[in-house]
C-alpha cells in the first residue's frame, strides 16, 4: 500500500536542536551500534550521512512524539539506523541534514571507535552515500536494475491517441508491482503537460490508494492509479504527455548467507526511481468543410436550451434571458454564446456557472449563461433563435442547435419620458431617455444663493477642526494604552479573570457532556491559572501555603480563604478519585463564586 502523506503543524519551541548520538562507543567487529538523530521540530526532507566503516543491518526507523504543556505543544522526530562494524579503526560518521520551518540543520559529527570482535564477511566492506551497503551481495539496485524494472514500474495509460482539437482524453498514471515490498515512496517529477488544458480527477480516498490485480505482458501485478488527468489538446500536431517520476525505498529478498537466512528469509532495503515512458498523442485540426458560422470551439456532444422569466414587462424594468448549455465534453472551455437581442434592450455580460463533474469518463455537467436585459422603449419585441455549434469527435461531424424564440411585450414605464427637444435650425434633435439628459434650470427661484453654500457655514468650520481633535485625542489614547500595557505583571493580572473563564467555558461542556474527570481538570486548572496570574507567582510554585500567603498579604477574608481552599482540595480529589457526594454543579459555582469574590475584594 503506498500512502502520501503531507504534513504540516506548528513549532513552539524556540530553539531547534538537531544531533547525532550512539547507544555505545567503542564497538566491536560484528557487534551492532544504533545511532540515533533526533530533533525537536517537524522535521522535513531528512538525508542521512555515509557510514564509513559500517554496513547498515536496519533503518531507517522513524519515530514521531508530540507533548502539550499548558496548551503549548512540541513535536520530536528522530530516526535510527542499525550499523554492524566490518572493521577495526576510528571513523568519523558525518552530519546528516534536514529542514524544518524552512531552515536546513545539520547534526555533529560522532567518532566511534571500533575494536576487535568477531570475524565478518569481506562482502560487507563498503558503504554508498545513502547507506546502503555497495558490496556485491547488496548491489541489486545498480547491477539487477533490469530486474527491478520489470518488478515495479509506472505506465501512463490514455483512452486514446488519435484525437481532434478540443477532443477529451482521460490519462492515467498507474503504478505496477510485483514481488517487492515499498517501504517509503515519494514524487519526483511531476509532468508539465504542455499544449493540453488539464483537469485532474479528485480522488474518494486523498491519502490511500485502491490496488488490484491486473495481467500485463503475461504476468500478475498489484496495479494502483496513482494520478488520474483530463487532458484537452489545445493545438494540432504531435503533442508529447511528459513522465511521472518517482522514488522509491524497496523491501527485496537478498541471498541467504546462513541457515537462519534460508530459514526465514532475507531481505535488504534498496533505492530505485520508476519513471513512465512519454507519450505521443496525435491530435487533429477539426475539419473547415461544414464548419457553421455559429461554432465557436466546442467539441463533444451537448444539447441547449433557453428561457425568460418575464414575458410581459415595463419599458425600463428588467428580466433574465437564461441559457443551459448541458453535455459532455470541453464545457469549462466554451466561450460566450453569439446571442442577437433588439436594439433597444440594454445587454450587460452573462454571469457564467458551472456544475459540472470530474469522472473516469470525463468531464459532463452544465454550463449556465443568465443575461440581464432592459427594455427603453414600450412596444411587442422578439428574442429571435439563438443558434449553437458544437464539433461531435464520434460522427466527426459538426452539429447546429436552435433554441426557441421569445416574444416579449413591454408596456410603458411609470418613469420613462420621451421628450424631443428641438435647437437650433443647425444642429441635430436631441431624444431624452428618463433623466439621461437634463436641461439647463432658466429660473432663478430654483437656484441656491451664495449664501447658502455648506463653504464656510458652522457646521464646516466644527468638521475642519474636528480632524486635529480626533488626532489629538488617538495620540493621548496611544499613549496611556503603551503605559496601561508596559508592566507585565498588571497585564497579566488584570487578565487573570478571562483566562480563568475560558477554562470554566470549558468545564461547563465538559459538565454538560457527563466527563467528570476533564470536568475537574478544567476547573482545577482555571483556578491555578487564574491565581498564577493574578498573584504573579509561577505556575510551577503554587501550592496551599504559598497562595494562602499571597491571599493574605492582599487583606482577603478568611472565609473566602477557606471557601478557595475547600474547593481546590474537591477538584484535586476527584481528578484521582471519584467524589460521588458533591454535586459538579455546586463545585462548578463554587468556583465561579470564589474567583468573583477575590476580583471584588482585590
């Protein structure tokens, strides 16, 4: 099974540390050393050092921890290698590198010395840079790489070959396997696709893929779809659909080399890369012969039709002219339809929608064009046929769709004015529409005077000084905010009570879903946080004498005193154990009552 995963998280620590380290030093000739690399943080695109001296008999092993404290989280990695020594001397194994957070970090170098033990086989004597042995016993990923390749291999598979301009092809990238394990697997090269317009196929299962079996060339193979791509050529000629590459870290049987190898089996871990072989598709201008005016690019097969919501309006009212072009094929592709409307509608741009899908089979669905219209003058209108062509790659024909025709009967607007103003003998007549045109006012009763312009009036002189008020004002509240915020300690006690309530928000879902134990561990917790915050005393110090020291350098009540006792001593008594005769409800207030007492007589 081949899993993709992509990760990503958040890095609170502050400081990365990324180092190398052995189980034990010196070693012996045949005895096994672990060395481990660890990080605290995410660590991404790990490449382990070359292990000179050493032949690698496991790893690598990876292992991944997260911690929470306080609602701080921490990621740990770390990845170990088991090294067998071949022989005497002191090597120096060298850093391995990773990133994490976008910086590249590098471990130390770790000298291990390697002593007199047992014999080992002279086959084991060299090491490559990945830390796969490079003896002959292990060189199957350079001497038997014909053997690999008919092991494992990618085939990018299409329904077609021969197709016409806009025609869709379904792709295929398909992984084959047989008789060897993938341990890890990761992309490489991810094809460009050039001179084809390409819309990928969305997985059911995003981080698995489905296997079968299928027969290739004679034989059995494991085969998975690892990228499925619907292709539109987007220009005639041969078009070359690039490989899909891939790395991988292979589980092969290698040659027994004792009784417990034949026995049970033996097996190494090797490096290949699998690539596809590219493919030509050769695409076919569409034919000219019987090519009508009214084709603007589409290809496959697809029907249309068309509708009004209004037939009977009001000169300036508006109503929608809806096109539904349905079918399958370059539907995302297709442009504006050519529509032809009276003279008098006022037209703006179609809203264009798509609901279409993306399948084995290709891309079908709907394409909706919905177009505003206005009639400006009353009088019976017709929207004539509206006219659709579309390329069939099956009959190698084109095909003309006709919508019906609409007869829209508009009457006169409440608001439309046909008024004809007439000038002078040479000049043109003028048509006025509504309040497109407006004449030049004559009367002087119905021009404002001098005096009444908002220019220099009371209220203008009030708006131009209250601009350098308003500054004034943002300037002294800028200020007192950098003072209010500049001691710490003030911040976090006066924010003691909002921190405590969120964890009482909590308590009370916790309380409401019937979890006792996380019930008292959010109200334990907001009481500590709270009285953390509000005395300035770390977390880690709390305890009943200290808070109820500080409690009473701040002149609180005893019995307020005991009230928060009596409840911290509840909470951290069923956190361990169950209390079955107290009510949650009554501790739940209890708490609430005692963090607003203390915020009142502080």
């Amino acid at each position: 099974m081949i899993v993709f995963l992509f990760c990503t998280g958040g890095l609170f620590a502050q400081g990365i540390k990324f180092v190398a380290s052995v189980n034990k030093n010196p070693v012996g000739t045949g005895d096994i050393v672990e060395i481990t690399f660890s990080i605290n943080g995410n660590s991404e695109r790990f490449s382990p050092p070359q292990f000179p001296g050493f032949q690698v008999a496991g790893g690598p092993n990876e292992s991944q921890s997260m911690e929470i404290v306080n609602g701080n989280s921490s990621v740990s990695m770390s990845y170990s290698y088991d090294l067998m020594a071949v022989k005497e001397g002191e090597f120096t194994i060298g850093p391995a590198t990773t990133i994490c957070n976008g910086h590249t970090y590098s471990t130390n170098p770790v000298k291990i010395k390697v002593v007199k033990g047992r014999s080992v086989p002279q086959n084991s004597q060299t090491q490559n840079s990945q830390g796969q042995s490079s003896a002959p016993d292990n060189s199957i990923a350079t001497a038997k790489t014909s053997d690999l390749a008919k092991a494992i291999f990618i085939r990018a598979v299409v329904d077609k070959s021969n197709v016409y301009l806009g025609q869709q092809i379904i792709l295929n990238y398909r992984l084959y396997v047989r008789g060897v394990g993938i341990e890890q697997n990761q992309p490489d090269a991810i094809p460009a696709l050039n001179g084809f317009w390409s819309e990928d196929i969305k997985q059911k299962q995003q981080q698995q893929v489905a296997w079968h079996i299928e027969t290739y060339k004679g034989e059995r193979y494991n085969v998975a779809d690892l990228k499925q791509t619907i292709l539109f050529p987007e220009r005639a000629g041969d078009l070359t659909i690039d490989p899909l590459g891939m790395s991988f870290i292979l589980r092969v049987q290698a040659p027994a080399r004792d009784i417990m190898d034949q026995f049970f089996g033996s097996y190494k871990q090797v490096k290949y890369v699998a690539k596809s072989t590219p493919v030509i598709i050769h695409v076919k201008p569409l034919p000219e012969s019987g090519k009508p005016d009214s084709f603007t690019g589409a290809v496959g097969n697809f029907s249309i039709e068309s509708s009004v919501d209004k037939t009977a309006l009001k000169a300036n009212d508006a109503f929608n002219y809806k096109v539904k072009v349905s079918g399958k094929g370059n539907i995302k592709l297709l442009k504006t339809l050519s529509t032809n409307f009276p003279p008098d509608f006022d037209k703006y741009d179609p809203k264009i929608s798509d609901s279409v899908i993306e399948s084995e089979n290709g891309v079908s669905g709907d394409r909706f064009y919905n177009y505003l219209l206005i009639p400006r003058h009353q009088g019976d209108y017709t929207i004539d046929h509206l006219k659709f062509s579309y390329f069939n790659p099956a009959t190698g024909r084109y095909t003309t769709l006709t919508t019906k025709a609409f007869h829209i009967k508009v009457a006169k607007g409440i608001s439309q004015t046909n008024v004809t103003a007439f000038s002078d003998a040479d000049k043109q007549d003028i048509k006025m529409l509504d309040k497109d045109i407006r004449y030049i006012k004559t009367d002087p009763f119905g021009l404002n005077m001098q005096g009444d312009l908002f220019f220099g009036s009371f209220w203008y002189d009030i708006l131009l000084l209250l601009g350098p008020c308003l500054c004034y004002g943002a300037y002294v509240y800028r200020n007192w905010l950098i003072k209010n915020n500049s001691d710490i300690v003030k911040v976090k006690s006066r924010q003691a009570g909002k921190v405590a309530a969120k964890h009482l928000a909590s308590a009370q879902i916790q309380l409401q879903a019937g979890n006792s134990k996380a019930f008292y561990e959010d109200v334990f917790k907001g009481l500590y946080g709270y009285l953390s915050d509000k005395l300035n005393i770390q977390y880690a110090s709390l305890n009943k004498e200290t808070i109820a020291s500080a409690l009473k350098g701040k002149h609180l009540s005893d019995r307020l005193l005991d009230q928060l006792q009596e409840t911290l001593d509840l909470c951290e008594m069923a956190r361990y154990s169950p209390v079955k005769h107290i009510s949650e409800k009554d501790v739940f207030e209890k708490a609430k009552g005692v963090i607003n007492d203390i915020e009142n007589e502080i």
